[in-house]
C-alpha cells in the first residue's frame, strides 16, 4: 500500500510544484497588476502544497527531505502531468490551463477529505479551501473573455481547443488504482475525471464556449510514468539552478 499511496502524494506534489513555477512566471508580466498579484498569490499556494505533500512523503513514508525531493530528482523521476509543464504562452492559455487544472484539483481534495490516508485527509480540509479561490479567479475571466469580443472568444476557444486533450491527461491512472480504491485512500482517477466534466461543462457553456470533442487517440498521456514533454527538462534546470550548486548549503 505504501507504493500507492506514494505514488498519488508524488504526483499531487509535483503537478503543485511545477505549475506553481509556472504561474510565477507571470509576475512582472501580466495584461495588468491585479493578474501579476493573482498569479503571484496562486503560485506561492501550489508551492505550498507541494511542500505539504513532500513533507508528508518525508516523515510519514519515509522519502528524503522536502527539499531534496523537489530539487534533486531528475526530469524522468517527475510524475506530473505534461499539462502543468507547458510554457505559460499567451493569456488566454495560461487562464483556460488553471480552469481546466483547479477544477480538478479541488475535487480531487474534496474527495480527500474522506481518504482512509489520515496525513492526506487532514491536509486536504485546508488545502481545499485555498484552491476554492483559485478556481472563482478562473472561472471569473473564462467567463468575462468567454463572452467578451469576438477576439476573446475566439482566443479562448482555440485555447480550450488546444489545452483539452493535455488536460484528460490529468487523469492517467496509476498501476496501483485499484489498491487505493479498494483501500479508500481516493475514489480513482475516473470518477474524479466523471465530476470533474460534470463540473465543468454548464461553465464553459455558460461562457459562450464549446466543450471539444475527445479524441481518446490523442490524450497526453506518460507524465504520471516520467515520460515528459520537452518543456520540463529546461524548468527544472532553471527552477533548480541555485540549490544545486552547493546541494549541502544551508539557504
């Protein structure tokens, strides 16, 4: 059981930690201050929950120090999705990204806070309410850009066309799916990814949006087992950058 459950705090942290990366890197740029401030606040919660999951595979499972876990494992020991590591790019992307990640994110917490995993349980009641703020930012602008001028719509569109089959990628499933379902530590990524659609659809309708069509040949896929795009190699080397230049110092 400890090798599922480690597998599930792993790939919660490490999608945290990276988009949380991401996010900051709005900062400076943004189309206006309050958005370089959202994305700011919002990249410091996700990094904050990476450190809670860390922390939580350190001292109760056993696995190295925070610190070490989010600075010194190479790119193919990463088990985030191929989504969260995608450049920021335009706007518009970088907003449908976070609806499309939140949303998942929050129920997959809300569905924590009755995993039969205690460390995790108590974590998700707070985490929770956090990304609760996240997804009302998302959802606020897909809803303003959605149903603004033609441009924002169009863009909007294209992005949510462009960014969906990465987002179905949130929902890979483990090899230990079944265990932890059966164990009740989490319900499983397809009932997670049933209300998550569930969820998601009257607001992208009430935006004025199309929800794309899947096509289940085209999902990104491979992130949960390490197989990453060509995008994390170079976070990591720049997120990384300091800390391992004297991997003992104490900062």
């Amino acid at each position: 059981m400890s090798n599922a459950v480690k597998d599930l705090l792993f790939k919660m942290a490490d999608d945290a930690l990276i988009i949380g990366h991401r996010n900051s890197e709005w900062t400076g740029i943004g189309p206006m201050l309050e958005e370089d401030l959202a994305f700011s606040s919002m990249a410091q919660d996700k990094i904050g929950h990476a450190l809670a999951l860390y922390t939580i595979l350190h001292e109760v499972l056993g696995e190295a120090e925070p610190d070490k876990l989010g600075f010194m494992r190479s790119e193919n020991d990463f088990k985030c999705c191929q989504l969260v590591e995608q450049p920021i790019g335009e706007y518009d992307f970088s907003i449908v990204r976070q609806f499309l990640f939140d949303h998942a994110e929050l129920l997959r917490y809300e569905m924590l806070t009755q995993s039969s995993f205690q460390p995790l349980a108590q974590l998700a009641k707070k985490v929770k309410g956090e990304i609760k703020y996240h997804v009302m930012h998302a959802d606020t602008f897909v809803k303003q850009l959605g149903k603004g001028t033609e441009e924002s719509h169009a863009r909007m569109q294209s992005a949510l066309n462009n960014t969906w089959h990465l987002a179905l990628g949130i929902f890979e499933k483990s090899e230990w799916e079944e265990e932890l379902i059966s164990a009740g530590v989490f319900a499983g990524e397809e009932e997670l990814k049933r209300r998550w659609l569930e969820k998601i659809t009257p607001i992208i309708e009430a935006s004025g949006l199309q929800l794309p069509a899947t096509d289940e040949s085209k999902i990104v896929y491979g992130g949960r087992k390490g197989y990453h795009s060509e995008f994390l190699k170079p976070l990591l080397d720049e997120m990384c950058e300091v800390v391992r230049t004297d991997i003992d110092a104490e900062w």
